[in-house]
C-alpha cells in the first residue's frame, strides 16, 4: 500500500496524464510545490514498486498497478470536495481540508461518505433542507 506522500503523487500524476497526455517532473514539482530533485526520488521509488515505469530522462508512465490506485485516489478526491460542498464548507476551504482528511480515512469512511452524498444528491430538496438548518444555527 502507498503512503501518504507515496498516493500525492500517484494522485498528480494520474490527474496529469489525464489531462495532458503526459506527466513531467517539473510539471508534478510545480503542482505538489517541491524541487524537481524530490520528484526525481520519488518517481524512481515509485517504479521500484511497480506504481509507474520510469526511463531516465524519457519520462514514465503508471502500470496498471498506478493507473488503477490513481483513479481510485482521485475518485476518493473528488468524493470529498462534493460532501465538504453539500454539508456547506466555503469554497475557499474545500480544497485544503480534502488534502487534510484524506490519507486519513478508511476506505470503508470514504464508502459511508459516499452513501450520504448519493442519498442527498438524489433528491436536491435534502439539500435544501440542510441549508435551512444550517441557517437556524447560524442565527442562534
């Protein structure tokens, strides 16, 4: 299983190839704020483990391995930002508090999480209702 760290990059990488075609190290150095250097490391630990398969200085790409803990890490990404929205974190806030709680979880938390949002977003007047009792607090 990945760490933490480990699943950061997986994560940027699997987001990177989805929407460029490619991942590069300055391009991952860039979006996770680290040296080039501390890619480079990670990258090569990454391919020992079968995440990815690097060729120095022709670039990598995820193994099926990668590829399918990517999407599952970015689906678990993507889970949270809608729950913080629907429970009514600012916006502003979202995404540092997924990128706080997410290692954090167990995947059967992220699975209950994702039986609550799937119950509010079947019907939008659960929402609604949220909002109205989130109002009444906020007033109290």
């Amino acid at each position: 299983m990945p760490t933490p760290s480990m699943e950061d990059y997986i994560e940027q990488i699997y987001n990177l190839i989805e929407e460029k075609g490619y991942a590069r190290v300055s391009d991952i150095a860039e979006a996770l704020s680290v040296h080039p250097s501390s890619v480079t490391k990670m990258v090569q630990k990454l391919d020992k483990d079968d995440y990815l398969v690097y060729e120095k200085y022709r670039g990598f790409s995820l193994t099926t391995k990668g590829n399918k803990i990517g999407k599952r890490l970015v689906f678990r990404h993507d889970l949270l930002e809608q729950f913080l929205k629907i429970i009514g974190v600012k916006e502003e806030n979202i995404y540092k508090d997924v990128e706080g709680i997410e290692h954090h979880l167990s995947w059967d938390s992220i699975d209950r999480i994702g039986d609550l949002v799937q119950f509010f977003e079947e019907d939008e007047k659960r929402i609604d209702t949220l909002r109205e009792i989130q109002k009444i607090n906020e007033n109290e």
